[in-house]
C-alpha cells in the first residue's frame, strides 16, 4: 500500500516516541498476528445488495491478540478481527477452548471485530439477508471451524510472548463519522473519541489498541474483494510506519454512524491515513498505567416486544421480498425446531479494569452512540472505554431515544439478523443495570 502524505506524518510522530523504561508496575504483555482471509471464493458480510461471492483480495484480513498480566498473575486477553462480528456460537466454542487450552476465563477473553462490510460470512450471521446455495453454507462452516482454531492458535502465540511491559492510556480524535439517521435529526450525535493504549515491551512501544465508533462501510456493496476498510487502512499505516508495533483495532458504539465522505478506495484510504494520523500524534501523550486488572461478564435478556407477521415488517419498516419471505420461513424452522420463538436475546456485556486508569465497557451487538456518551456521563470518574460488536455481533441494540424513532436501527435491520421482532422498550434500562452491577464488582 502507497502511503500518503499524512501516513508519512504518522510515522514522524510515531518514530518520536520515546521509549519508556520498565518499572515497578509489573506488568506483563504479549501479542501476536494470524491472517485469517479466506484462501477461496465465500460469501461477504454485511450487505444484503451483494450479487455474488468474493472475487479476490484487496488487502488481507487479520486476528491479533494483546494478553496482558498483572502482578498478581491474571490475565486479560483481547482478540481483534477483521469480520463483521462473531456469533454466539463461535464466541462459546472458542472461549471454552481457549478456557481449556490456555487457562485464561471467559470473562477475561475479548473477542472484539472491526465490522468491515468487506470480509466474510461466518457461521449463521445474517443468512436471511445473503442469497447463498447450500454448498456456499458449507463453504461458510468450513472457514467458520478453521477460523475458531486460528483465533485459539493466536491467543495462545500471545501468551508465550508475555515480557516484562509498561502500559500507557489515552484518547485522540478524529472527525470523519457521521450520523446516518439523517431522517430523525440533521446533526445526529457522534462520538469522535478515539481512545487508546499502548504497551511496550522491552523498553518500546510494541501494541497499539484503538477504537473508532463508526461503520467500517467506506466501501460499498460493489465491492467483492476482502478489505478491512478504513480500520485496515488504519492498522496498515501504523505498522508500516513503526516496524515492530501491531496496531490493533475495536469499534466503538457507532452503530448509527457512518464515514464520509464514502463509496470509494480513495475514501477508504483517506480515513485510514486520517485514524492513522491521529494516533500517531496522540502517542507521546497518553499516560502511564498502574495497578491490578478486573474483570466480569454477564448475559443481559434483552426482550422482544413481539414476534411481527410478514406484513408487519413490511408496513412497519418498508420491508420487502426476498427478504421478508426468508425470514418467514426462518421463523417457521425455529418453531418447528424449538416448539416457540425466542422471547429475549441474550447480550453480552462485560468490564475490564486496567490498573489506576481505564474502564473497557464491551457491549455485543451493534450499539448506537447514545450507549457511549450515557456511559461517560452516568460513570464520570471511570475513564470508560466503550466498545460495541464484541463477543457477538446478533443485531442493533437501539437506545429508548432510537428505539421510539424506529426505522433500520431501530428495529428493521432485526429481520436481517433473523430475529421475530423488535425490542421493547426496556432494553437500554436493563443493560445500564448490569453495567451497573459489573462496574461495582470490578473495583
């Protein structure tokens, strides 16, 4: 990749960090790289305007794990992928293999995508939006099973690299999302931030980890070969830039936001050198980390208000054919399986504690932007580090401001994700309750 102008900036401001030596905090890091794009032609992620498979590669997709240690010996393990999301499916194989082959507990492994709309299908996510045959879904397992095993091979590489370390915390921004309820409100709310951590090894930076809370859908559905989008942009700069560092990228809660301008690889690169750019800067900046690490987890019901007939969605959300008959069909093979439709969608929400400094709230599903700011808003003093897509990636999680709106996020894009209906109206309440219940455990 040609890196422009700013990129070359990036790599000034990254070569001026200055190397920290290692101290009493005792921690310990390690990370590691596994490229996990498809070797053959599969289905890809995200749009349901897509008329066929992928047709090559762009730029390769990549798993990386951080593992870090405290003094007392626990661990954290974070994993970023270069997919749509993860299902719940593959989040409870891969946690318990790595729970058994690793030693590190389910609450202690984060499984965090970037949600390129560029990379492939895994396991069942989304099928009611892909026009697939039946061999192109066991093309879909296959990849799915090789993937698990990579991701628990890529962990386990992190581990045994675990060095003595320091770790430094921090925010930057970047301004290219944008709202996309456009419908609802002009000038929706965004969330700019761009909160990192760096951990060097040895003396030097080493990791890079990032967010952004918005859509990696700078590219459109025309596209058909395997990109990470401006997130890959992002990671492919840092590292070019900085021989030695592994940049690793989570999205935040920007479900409802997209980039722009976007649609074309000059766009993509644009917001990549952009994202790039300001972490670079922002490096020299972020602030030594001390102390112990906590972690816990919890399933959240997250109920529907109810299972809606093929001409509910349609009235409700506009909804038409091949997709409302689809579903319909997927809602008559779980009843028939299952004897009833689902009444709630379990969430994952978990918190990590890093040391004095930062709070890593993991919300699975896409989640809107209001989750974000009410974060920072209902624990002002708990540094809270946001992220969305993580540990299972099952539909939109609309706040009560969304959820009254309607429209895609609010309830349509559910149809997608083969769900019977929209939420009701408590959801955001009942994840704030968990989130309130793990914050005063992690403490």
């Amino acid at each position: 990749m040609t890196l422009d102008r700013r990129a070359f900036l990036t790599a000034t401001a990254l070569a001026a960090v200055s190397p920290s030596p290692l101290h009493a905090a005792g921690w310990r890091a390690g990370v590691a790289t596994i490229d996990i794009t498809p070797r053959t032609s599969l289905w890809m992620a995200g749009f349901a305007a897509r008329t066929q498979p992928s047709q090559g590669t762009s730029q390769p997709l990549h798993a990386k794990a951080l593992a870090i240690e405290d003094q007392r010996r626990e661990r954290l393990v974070v994993v970023t992928l270069d997919l749509l999301g993860v299902t719940a499916g593959m989040s409870d194989r891969i946690g318990a293999a790595v729970a058994r082959q690793h030693r590190v507990p389910r609450q202690r492994l984060l499984l965090a995508s970037s949600h390129t709309h560029s990379g492939p299908v895994v396991d069942t996510q989304l099928m009611v939006a892909y026009d697939v045959t039946p061999q192109q879904v066991r093309d879909v397992e296959v990849y799915t099973a090789a993937l698990e095993a990579q991701v628990v091979e890529v962990v386990g590489r992190a581990l045994r690299a675990l060095a003595p370390a320091t770790l430094h915390s921090g925010h930057t921004t970047a301004t290219f999302a944008v709202n996309r309820r456009v419908q609802y409100a002009a000038d929706g709310p965004v969330d700019h931030r761009v909160p990192m951590l760096r951990v060097d090894i040895g003396g030097a930076p080493r990791a890079i980890l990032f967010s952004y809370a918005c859509h990696n859908t700078t590219l459109s559905a025309a596209n058909v070969e395997w990109h990470g989008d401006y997130a890959g942009v992002a990671q492919a700069a840092i590292e070019a830039a900085h021989p030695g560092v592994t940049a690793l990228f989570m999205t935040g809660c920007g479900a409802d936001a997209n980039p722009m301008p976007r649609g074309t690889m000059a766009d993509v690169n644009r917001h990549g050198a952009a994202l790039a750019a300001a972490v670079g800067d922002a490096m020299r900046t972020l602030t030594p980390i001390s102390g112990r690490t906590g972690a816990a987890m919890e399933m959240v019901a997250l109920p529907f208000a109810a299972a809606l007939t093929p001409a509910e969605w349609q009235q409700r959300f506009g909804l038409a054919d091949p997709y409302v008959s689809r579903h319909a069909r997927l809602m008559d093979q779980i009843r028939s399986r299952d004897g009833a439709l689902p009444r709630s969608q379990p969430m994952p929400v978990q918190v990590w504690r890093l040391g004095n400094a930062l709070t890593l709230v993991a919300l699975g599903g896409e989640v809107v932007v209001d989750y974000a700011l009410r974060l920072r808003r209902d624990f002002p003093d708990a540094n809270v580090w946001p992220v969305g897509y993580a540990n299972d990636v099952f539909g939109y999680v609309p706040s009560r401001r969304v959820l009254d709106e309607g429209g895609y996020e609010g309830g349509g894009a559910l149809l997608y994700y083969g769900r019977p209906g929209p939420f009701d109206g408590t959801v955001e309440d009942r994840i704030f309750a968990a989130l309130g219940r793990l914050m005063r455990s992690t403490r």
